[in-house]
C-alpha cells in the first residue's frame, strides 16, 4: 500500500493486501489466542513497515464474547488509521457469536440509546435485520474493554482530515462490516471517511441490511468483501427464506400483511409450514439468547465514556440495553452477503499436510487469500 495516499474509491490490489496482512497480525500476540498454527499453509507477511500498532488505542483484553482487535496508523501518512477485527477462536464465547442466528432490527433506539447499522425504514413490512451474534460483539467492542471502540473513534473524530480503514477475517470481517455501518450511521463518527476490505465474512444480516451498505459504501467504491470460491464460511449463516422475510404486496400477503384470499388451500399449508419450521428455529435460538442475556447481566463490567473515562453509572444502562436487544428479534433468517464481492477462485482439495489432522479450515485461512489474491489480482 502507497505511503502517504489518502483514501480514494475503488478496488485497490496494494491496499487489499495491507489490509490482510493487518488482519493476520490481529490474530497474532492476542490475549486468549489459542495456537492456530497450520502445516501446509502459504505464509502471510508482515504489514509494511509504515503502518505502526498503535497499543495505546488497542484493548488489552477481549470482550465477553472473545472479540478482539487492534488499531494501526500510518507513519507516512498519521491521519490514516486502521482497525483489525479478529475472527474467531478456539473459545465457547467466541464460537457462540457465529451461532447466534436469530435477526435483530439494524436500528434500534432504547431509552437515550442508539445502535444504528441502516437507514430507517418506518412505512416497510421488511426491514433491515443484522445478525445477533455479529451485533452483539459490535455492541461490546464499542463500549467494553480497556480501550471501547467508542472512545478510539472519537480520538480519531478530533482530526477532521482523520481516514479510517476497516478490516477482518471471518467473524472479524461480518463484525466489521456492522462497525463501517455504524460509522457511516452514526451522527458522531459518520464524518470519518472510511474504507473496508474484509475477508471470507459470513453474511451479516438480510437484504435490507446489505441494500444499504451496498448504496452507501460499496457502489462508491469504499466497501469490499473478499471471498474464495472454495471457502465454506462465506456460505454461513444459512438461510431459511420464509414469506415473512418477502416484500409486501406479493402474491402471497397483501401489503398489511394479511393472506392474499385468492392463494390456494394446499399452497397456504405449505407456507405456514414453512413459517412453523422458522419459527421452531428461533425459539431454540431465544433459549440461547436468553443464556447470553443472563451472562451479561452477571458480568462485572467497566465501562469508558466517549472521552475514554471510567463512567460506572453506565454499566446499568449498558446490560439493560444489550438485555432490550436481545427481546427485539426479527421473525426473519434471511441471511445474505454484504459489500462488494471480490471474487478469488480457490483450487479444490483438503490440507495436503495434515498429518491425519483434518482441517475443515483449509481454504478459509488467510494464507490462501493472500496467495491467491496476489495471482489474480496482483501487477
């Protein structure tokens, strides 16, 4: 990645790969980060020596769920910074947040608080829905930990010439995704300009979500999400498209929701069969969220205000915001990619030195992005 540069729209091949290589260093020397070493696996170098960690701006802990992540800023060029999302670890934590499927509204306001990942959608029966587990890391990145995201940005708002990219791999990458939404929403943050590049992101939320992260971000060129073709993750969370997740009018519900009268007997069962096996799956996924719920309002937190100091009288209102979040469940698991998709196609095949240990993994570690990034994309 050029030094000095500041952020322009459009694909970038150098500035892709800086952005992978920072994603890897968010893996490396991380508290909790259990041995992930794999055989066989192309290495990925180290970040150019221009960008600097910045330790004074990145936690020292995770979060209750094991996120984690850390801040870089350009040397040659001090208004760019970068934050790098970690993906998920060997922990029940952090494995949990890919399974917490159930949709949440991507704009919620509870009391004087707001969590805002699209625009508004008042008058629509469907509206933008984000995934549960990737939100609630969000939530917790921003306002816990020794260093909240929310106290980091607003150093980084101080400048007004302050540039920002975003970047991660796998969880990270759908966590980041919902952070460039939040800064682009946010009536704080939304004058940083930022610029995403994540890799093999699960889909973090609906159609509605990804509508407006694509018109707002990644049709101008400042959002892109790198996939390998042979790469199961990206495929995840899977869908399960019931009537209730289709725009109104359709031909099944007319536009307030009631059933179109001139549907057939047998077609209307199928559907609400359809609807039964949706909703049987969301109950089951409630039990959990309810677990979570019960976790964090367990949970001795200390919580930073926007300036970065200890504000106890926060924490109430904090669990009891996560705690309403998590009762504002969409009847929706119509999950879908976000961002501008930058295709790579992987060679087929398993770890061909694996010494009989199976590795499910193999073509989502980075170490085959960059070397197929580079083959495809590279000068």
């Amino acid at each position: 990645m050029s030094s000095g540069a500041s952020i322009t729209p459009g694909f970038n091949y150098d500035e892709a790969v800086t952005m992978l290589e920072l994603a890897q260093q968010s893996n490396i020397d991380a508290p909790g980060q259990p041995d992930s070493t794999t055989k066989g696996l192309p290495p990925v170098p180290d970040p150019p020596a221009n960008w600097k960690l910045r330790s004074d701006l990145t936690p020292t802990n995770t979060t209750l769920l094991d996120n984690f992540w850390k801040v870089w800023q350009n040397s040659d060029n001090p208004k760019q910074y970068a934050v790098a999302v970690r993906g998920t670890v060997g922990a029940a934590p952090s494995i949990l947040t890919d399974v917490l499927l159930p949709m949440l509204p991507a704009r919620m306001q509870i009391g004087p608080a707001e969590m805002n990942f699209a625009r508004a959608e008042p008058d629509s029966p469907v509206v933008a829905g984000v995934h549960a587990g990737f939100a609630l890391s969000a939530v917790l990145m921003l306002g816990t930990t020794d260093k909240p995201l929310t106290a980091v940005l607003t150093q980084i708002a101080k400048d007004p010439d302050a540039e920002l990219f975003i970047t991660g791999h796998s969880q990270g990458a759908s966590v980041a995704l919902l952070l460039n939404s939040f800064i682009y929403h946010s009536p704080h943050f939304s004058q940083i300009p930022t610029k995403a590049y994540v890799f093999a992101p699960s889909k973090p939320g609906n159609d509605h979500y990804s509508y407006d992260l694509d018109q707002n971000l990644s049709v101008k060129g400042l959002c892109f999400s790198v996939i390998n073709s042979q790469d199961w993750v990206p495929q995840t969370a899977l869908t399960l498209q019931g009537l209730k997740a289709m725009n109104q009018p359709n031909p099944v519900h007319e536009f307030n929701g009631d059933p179109n009268p001139e549907i057939p007997f047998l077609l209307r069962k199928l559907i609400d069969l359809v609807d039964d096996a949706e909703k049987a799956v969301q109950r089951g996924l409630e039990h959990i969220l309810g677990k979570v719920q019960d976790k964090i309002a367990d949970e001795s937190l200390h919580l930073l205000d926007p300036h970065g100091q200890p504000s106890p009288t926060a924490v109430a209102d904090f669990k009891e915001f996560v705690g309403s979040m998590l009762t504002r469940l969409l009847p929706s698991l119509n999950y879908v990619t976000a961002g501008a998709t930058v295709p790579i196609f992987g060679v087929p095949g398993a770890n061909p030195d694996d010494n009989g240990q199976f590795d499910f993994f193999w073509q989502h570690h980075l170490g085959h992005y960059y070397e197929y990034l580079k083959a495809q994309y590279g000068p």
